[in-house]
C-alpha cells in the first residue's frame, strides 16, 4: 500500500514504474510490471483504453501498430483480435508472444502481489464505461489499491461522477493553475511534466498548502531526480525504477 511505504515516511518521494519497468520489459505487459514490483516501485503506472466489444485492455497508444506485430486501432478492434497480438517481440526476440494483458490479469497480478496501480484513462470515456471499469475494479477488491488518472477532462469528470469512490489525479500538459484543475475534478492531486516542475519549484509548495499530492513524469536523469526530490515533489514517474529506488536507497 503506497501509504504504507517507508520512502514516504522518510520523506523521499515514491518511485512509481512507467509502463512498468519500460527499459528492462515491453511497456505495458505484465513481465514489465513483474519486474517493475521487484525493482523496488511503490507504483505501477499503466495505460488503458478498451476494445470495440468493451474489454479493457493495457495500450498506451490509440493503435497497436508500434507495440505489436499488429495493425488498427484498439477501439476498432475485437477483444479476440488483441488477444491474438504479440506485444513483446518489437522489444526484444526474448519476450515474442508477450500478449497484451486486460486489465482483469493486471488486478489479478496487483492483488497477488500486494502492489499499487497509477491508472491513466487514455482518451475519452463515458461515464457507463467508467462504470465498467470500477465494477471490475471492484469485483477484484482493489478499489484501494488503484489511484485513477487522466489528461482528459471528459473522462476526469466521468471519473468523479461514476466512480467518486476511487482516488483521482489530474494530469496537465502545461502548469496552468494546478489547484484549480484538482478541485474541478475532487482529485487527490495534480501531475505535470517533471521539466516544468524544475522550472517553476515554488508550484510543489503551492500545490501542497492545497492539500494535494503530485506526481511528475517522466524522469530518468539522476540529476533531476535529485531537483524533483529537493522541491518536495511526492512521486515521480520513470522508466528506469531500478535506479531510481537504487538512487534513493543510497540517498
Ligand atoms: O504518468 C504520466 C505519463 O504516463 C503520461 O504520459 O504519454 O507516457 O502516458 P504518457
Ligand atoms: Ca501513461
């Protein structure tokens, strides 16, 4: 439970796995969330978007084109055509016939495996297909172990209307009025870019008296790492979760 977790005691912010552990596995399958929880990460950020039957499916991308050895958008697509996709081989020869997971293996995987999710809405969704997901969440028991997140105000508010009862964060392109975008949307924080928050430091402390967390992406650089924890932020997002807990365990 990433309340739990000793780095946040410590004051150190959470090491939360991008696409799982993106650098080492194929983004958004399950040996890159099974390595990611291995590695050390507090969280498991993954994508989701869903199939024109209604599964939901793990894909960052609208299309299956880079991440697989197929072709089309997902949300034109059967549940059986992406069941059929191998999501591994573009990475490496080592993962071919990797399939797409559904987010019902993933809770299968976080419940079994005591870790957290940072779930990220990818496009627009309704309120009924935010309904779908809760149910599914719910019927896994996981409701407290997954955090919701999207860049998309359509599904944000789906989100608060559907689903009040799960953790939400507020994803921003650019660093407008993070405070505002929050409470629009009843989220327990705001996330934007990593560059921008070491750009403007003062908008952690800002974001802070408001009650809210943030979570920045994507970091990889040990140097930023050392500026994002500096300025207070409570999670950041990368590639490279090894390091980073390996970075903040020799801090
Ligand atoms: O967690 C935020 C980050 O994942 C947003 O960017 O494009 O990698 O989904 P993207
Ligand atoms: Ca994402």
């Amino acid at each position: 439970d990433a309340a739990a977790s000793p780095r946040e005691v410590a004051g150190q912010p959470l090491v939360i796995a991008h696409r799982g552990n993106s650098s080492l596995a194929p983004e958004n399958t399950l040996p890159a969330l099974d390595s990611a929880a291995r590695s050390g990460a507090d969280l498991l950020e993954i994508d989701v978007d869903y199939t024109r039957d209604g599964e939901i499916v793990v894909l960052h991308d609208d299309s299956v084109d880079r991440t697989t050895d197929g072709t089309g958008n997902v949300r034109e697509l059967t549940s059986s055509d992406v069941r059929a996709l191998d999501a591994g081989g573009w990475f490496s020869p080592l993962y071919a016939g990797t399939p797409i997971p559904t987010l019902d293996d993933v809770l299968d995987f976080v419940t079994a495996s005591d870790a957290t999710l940072l779930l990220e809405f990818k496009s627009s969704w309704s309120e009924r297909r935010i309904g779908e997901a809760l149910a599914l969440i719910e019927s896994h028991g996981a409701e407290d172990r997954v955090i919701a997140q999207s860049f998309d105000t359509t599904t944000l508010a789906s989100l608060r209307d559907a689903a009040p009862g799960l953790a939400r964060m507020v994803l921003v392109d650019e660093i407008d009025d993070p405070v505002a975008s929050a409470e629009e949307f009843d989220a327990i924080g705001v996330n934007p870019r990593g560059e921008d928050v070491l750009g403007r430091r003062e908008i952690v402390d800002e974001i802070h008296d408001a009650g809210l967390l943030t979570y920045v992406w994507t970091v990889d650089d040990a140097q930023d790492w050392a500026g994002l924890a500096d300025a207070g932020v409570d999670g950041i997002v990368t590639n490279r979760p090894d390091r980073l807990a390996g970075w903040l365990a020799s801090d």
